[in-house]
C-alpha cells in the first residue's frame, strides 16, 4: 500500500462540473459536537488502496466508513450516482454518531477536494489525513473518463 501525508489549496475547476457547494450544504446549521476520538481520513482517487488501508484499521478495531457501503444492498455494489449525496451523508451521520460513543473510526473515501474534508475534520480535534497513491485496478469499474475528471480536480494538501 502506497500513502503520503500532505496539504496544499490549487483549483483545477472542469468546465461544465459544479465547483461550488449546493445549496443546502451552504445553509448555517448547527454547531456540531466536536469529540477528542481518533478520526483518520483516507483520500485517493479509485484503485489507490483506500478501502484496504481502512480495512486494515478496523481489523485493529476503527469503526469503517465509506460513502460507497451506502450503496450495498446484500453484498452486491449498486451504485446510483443520484443517491451520492445521500451516501455522503449517510457516512457523514455514522461517522459522527461513533465518534460520539468514543470509537476511534476511519473514512475512506475520494475527497478529491479539499472542501469534502471539512466536515469530517469539524467533527474532531484529532485528525489523521492519509493520502493513498497506489495504482491498482478499483473494484467499481469506473470509467476511465472519470478517473481522469477526478485526476484533474484533485487538490493536494500542503504542508
């Protein structure tokens, strides 16, 4: 498994793609509890070994979270890519709801953005960010022009 630490803020906006947050992820809402408990976030693009990275730790006891589990439904991945904001909160809910019981818990998603960060990191004072780079072949068969539209909107992080 490859993975680097880093942090830096460079747009690669797409034309026609959405660069801003909807609407209804910009309303105020309220303040969130914000915990203590270990949150280890694992950013990648697919096939970079994100999920196995976070398998490994839950192996060691983490709570696993990733958006893509919303969209298993008896074992079987069946992705609907109109339910992905739904999937984003659905990690969101879990992943704050472990937290708050104390369990230390990882998240493995894209996060091709730095923005996607910012709730997971709103929910505790201690955050691990591990950036995945392996080349493997990913398990969802995404097609190859969005791996390439997800390459071009990555923002690495800066030290």
């Amino acid at each position: 498994m490859d993975a680097t630490l880093s942090l830096n803020t460079t747009k690669n906006a797409i034309p026609g793609r959405r660069t801003h947050a909807p609407r209804e992820a910009r309303r105020p809402r309220q303040a969130m509890p914000r915990v203590n408990t270990e949150l280890v976030l694992i950013r990648g693009l697919p096939g970079s070994g994100k999920s196995t990275m976070a398998r490994v730790l839950a192996l060691v006891g983490y709570e696993h979270y990733e958006a893509d589990m919303y969209f298993l439904r008896d074992g079987v991945y069946q992705f609907d890519p109109v339910r992905v904001r739904d999937a984003h909160a659905w990690c969101q809910a879990m992943t704050l709801s472990a937290l708050i019981q104390g369990k230390r818990t990882v998240v493995a998603n894209t996060f091709t953005r730095l923005q996607e960060l910012a709730p997971y990191q709103a929910m505790s004072r201690n955050v691990r960010i591990i950036e995945a780079t392996g080349r493997w072949c990913g398990v969802h068969n995404v097609p190859a022009t969005t791996l390439q539209w997800m390459a071009e909107r990555w923002e690495p992080l800066s030290a």
